[in-house]
C-alpha cells in the first residue's frame, strides 16, 4: 500500500470517529442545558438536533466496530492475531468496567447501607460503554470462529445483526426480570432502565464490523472513490427500505411505529450514518492531513466521554454541571456551553498526551491507542 493510500484510510477512520465524538459531546451538552422552552415538538431547530443526536450512539457504535473489523482481518499471522485478541478482551473488560462505575449508586463498594432498588436497578442498566465492551466480546468470538472453521465471518455478522434487530421485537414480549436476576435482564430489557441493551443497539456494531471486514478484504479502504460508492449505494438502499416500511405501515395499519417499536428507524439511521460515511470518504481524498488535536480527541475517545459524561451529569464522586444549570439555558448559552465544553475536553485531550509522552517517553503509542 502506497503512504498516500495508507494515509487517506487513517484518516479516513478517524473523521468518522471524530465526528461520533463530537456528536456525543454536543448531544449530552445541549441535553443538560437547554430550557425546556425551546424543547417544543413543532419546533424544526430542535427536532434537528433530535435526529442528529439520534445519530450519536449509531455512528459510535458502527465507527468502533469499523475499526475492529479492520484490525481484525488486517493479518492472516496467528501471532498477531493473538495479541490483537488479548488487546481486544483487555479493552472490552475495561469499557464495562468504567461502565458499572460511572454509576456507582455509592463512592465506595462497600457502604451500600442506603442504596435504594432505583438506584441499584440504575446501577446495573446497560449504557453504551458495557454494550461496546460486550459486543467486542461477541465479534471477537465470532472472528475466532471464522478463522479456525475457514468462514466468512462478514456474513455471519450480518446475520446476527439481523437477529440481534429481530430480537428488540421479541424482547419485549418478554419479562427478563421474571426469568433473570437484575444483573442479567438489564442486558436485554429497557424495562430496568438500560439505555442501550444488547437488542437492537448490538447489530450497529456488528454492522459495523462486517462493513469493515468487507472493505480490507476488497481493499476498498485503498481505493476512496469506490468506497464512496458503495457506501452511498449501501445508504440509499437503508434509507429507502426506511420510507418504504413506514409507507407500508401507514397504508395497511393506518398508523406509525417509526420512532417506538418499526425496525425502519434502525434502517434509517444506519443508512444514515452510511451515507456520513460515505461524506468522509471523500474528505480523505482532498484532506492531507488531520489537525493534530482532532487526531488525539479521536484516539482518547474512551476518556472524553467518562470526564465529560461526569462533568455534565455528576456522578458518586462529583456535582455535575446539571445540578448547577440543568435545563436552565437559551439558545446561544448552550451554544456557547458546546464550545466551552469541546474546548475543555480537546484540553483535556492534550494533557493526557503530555502525560503519556512524559511518563512513557520510549514509546510513541497513544494513551488511547
């Protein structure tokens, strides 16, 4: 591979984790701080807000496991893979870890003497760190498998996304916490509270991941262009499907399910986020290179969004924002409360790059990496 191509892929993924970052920050910000004034349904500034930030889990979720499925058919060498699979199992335990801990009903393990059910019930719902950390697990797995029985591991994955989207239809005919203790149905029910249980948000990674797998296997990621098209084509398609479920729904059964229980909405926001894809692509074709703050932001994803997520919305061990000026703000202070809280996090950013590079001066991996 040429470094002008090995360069346009690097960037190529990097834009489209950046822009899950930046998402995810300016989602959460606006979340705490606007009024609840300007948070009106017939209000077109702030029902797009809503479907962009509909977007923020989707594009985090397909980015990072675009990333892994690279990474993961990026050698054929059992050595390697080896040890791109402990960093794997390292990297998914730690994502559920920091998980649990952001919310942690107490500041230490031990004095739970005045927890309540709600709080323990918050404690142990699923957010999207523990679904990332989980559906690592289960591609890795599922990548495993495809090299020692020699098959496709794309297709599987496409296949268990569209169980894994079936699944939310069924899951909720079904009461876990019946069956399972608190711990386990959290996994699979909104019913306890979990933002992002394994049905349906898991298929986004998994998509993900077979996008990616197919892409190093056609060297698609060599050739920009091609990757434009085929990811536009692949969105269009998504996004038709979308219009055409929901037409059908109105026209048969006189009424909608787009954004409650219709699969549609996962259509369109995947092809969505396809065709947000497909945008980057082809800034990587004129985009030489990436300024090195946005770089960093990209590669301490992890840590940006635990610092941020605790100065927003507080945690055991701190106040948050919210506590302070939650839901308080207009228009322009929320923009300006966006701005001051990307520049905080970029500057939160860099510190740990110094600190890596100060305390680990031999190596130039990233803190993050």
């Amino acid at each position: 591979m040429s470094e002008n191509l090995r360069s346009q892929r690097v960037i190529y993924i990097d834009l489209l984790r950046f822009c899950a970052i930046f998402l995810m920050v300016h989602g959460h910000t606006v979340d705490v701080l606007l009024s609840q004034e300007f948070r009106r349904p017939d209000s077109i500034g702030f029902n797009t807000w809503l479907f962009f930030r509909g977007l923020t889990a989707p594009l985090f979720l397909f980015a990072s496991g675009f990333v892994y499925g690279v990474r993961f058919r990026r050698t054929d060498s059992p050595e390697k893979f080896k040890q791109i699979k402990i960093k794997t199992i390292k990297r998914a335990l730690l994502l559920i870890l920091i998980g649990y801990l952001m919310k942690s009903p107490t500041p230490t393990i031990i004095d739970w003497e005045h927890v309540t059910y709600q709080m323990i019930q918050l404690f142990y719902a699923v957010d999207i760190l523990q679904l990332i950390g989980a559906s690592l697990l289960i591609f890795l797995g599922m990548e495993m498998l495809a090299r020692k029985f020699k098959y496709d591991a794309a297709r599987y994955l496409i296949g268990i996304s569209i169980l894994f989207l079936l699944g939310k239809q069924l899951s909720t005919l079904v009461d876990w916490e019946e069956y399972f203790p608190l711990q386990i149905s959290s996994w699979f029910s909104q019913r306890t509270g979990s933002l992002f249980p394994l049905f349906p948000w898991g298929a986004y990674l998994f998509l993900g991941g077979a996008v990616g797998i197919y892409f190093q296997r056609k060297g698609f990621l060599n050739d920009m262009i091609h990757l434009t098209k085929v990811q536009l084509k692949i969105g269009i398609i998504f996004i038709f499907s979308a219009f055409l479920i929901n037409f059908l729904e109105l026209q048969f059964f006189n009424l909608s399910t787009f954004w409650t229980t219709s699969p549609a909405l996962f259509y369109a926001r995947f092809g969505t986020v396809l065709i947000f894809g497909s945008l980057f692509s082809v800034l990587s074709l004129y985009v030489k290179k990436i300024p090195k703050f946005l770089y960093n932001a990209s590669k301490n994803s992890l840590w940006i969004y635990v610092v941020h997520v605790m100065l927003l919305y507080g945690s055991s061990w701190n106040r948050g924002v919210k506590d302070f000026l939650g839901y308080k703000c207009n228009v322009l202070e929320t923009i300006i409360g966006i701005i001051v809280m990307w520049i905080l996090m970029i500057l939160f950013s860099e510190f740990l790059i110094y600190l890596n590079k100060k305390f680990s001066p031999s190596t130039k991996k990233q803190l993050n990496s």
